[in-house]
C-alpha cells in the first residue's frame, strides 16, 4: 500500500495549509519540524489511530499534534518503521534495469581483464 507524507522544517501558518475537501490528494502525514504533525486518522480510547491511504476503511479527518522536535521526528520515523514492516516486498535485483538502455547497458568494448601476478613470498619461501 502507498504511504506518503510531507516533512517541512519551518512553517508559521499551518493552517494555511491548502487541502482538497475530500483529502484525496493529500499525503497519510504531515510533519513540520518547529510546529508538530497532522496524521489521517482519528481518535480512539484516547489513542491515535493512523491509516494509510489504500487501507479500508478510510479515514475523514486529520489528528493534530502539537509537539515539535524530537518527538515530531521520532513520530515520523516510527510511522514510517511501521509501514515498512507492513509491507511485503520480494526480493529483487537491479541489474534487470541496467541490462536496458545505453544508461546501464555493459559492452564488450567496455570491459577488460586484468591479470594480477602476485610476487610476494609465501611463508615456506615460495613465490606465489
């Protein structure tokens, strides 16, 4: 599932922070590092309760929290932790995106062998 946010260092007015009415468009967080963090999500039990935007159901309204700094950081980064360990993603390997296109593609032209000769000792007195 996607999970986006928005991380700002300094912002006055967050509350001129444009949103669509039916926060299609907006990113799961928002996190300014002098003011605090907007999740979308509610409150429950006296807890917060996040979703991203692929889960169901969804969520109609946004938690502020007022706390800057550390604790603004540390929310963000154990959101993201949790979405990460949500996530299955299969192993895979990059070199299927260099074998294509001039970018990555490896010719022949472009690789040589070198041959490495060892003149060192070896401890019975040998050259290796």
């Amino acid at each position: 599932p996607l999970f986006s946010f928005l991380f700002a260092i300094d912002e006055e007015e967050i509350h001129k922070l444009q949103t669509d009415d039916d926060n299609k468009y907006m990113p799961n967080d928002v996190y300014i590092l002098n003011y605090g963090y907007l999740l979308y999500g509610k409150i429950e039990n006296d807890r917060i309760i996040s979703k991203i935007e692929d889960e169901e159901p969804g969520m109609d309204s946004w938690v502020e929290v007022k706390k800057d700094g550390v604790n603004c950081l540390a929310t963000m980064f154990n959101n993201l932790i949790e979405h990460l360990n949500k996530c299955n993603i299969p192993p895979f390997s990059i070199s299927n995106y260099m074998t294509q296109g001039e970018d990555f593609e490896i010719y022949g032209r472009d690789v040589k062998v070198l041959t490495i000769k060892n003149d060192v000792e070896s401890p019975a007195g040998n050259k290796s």
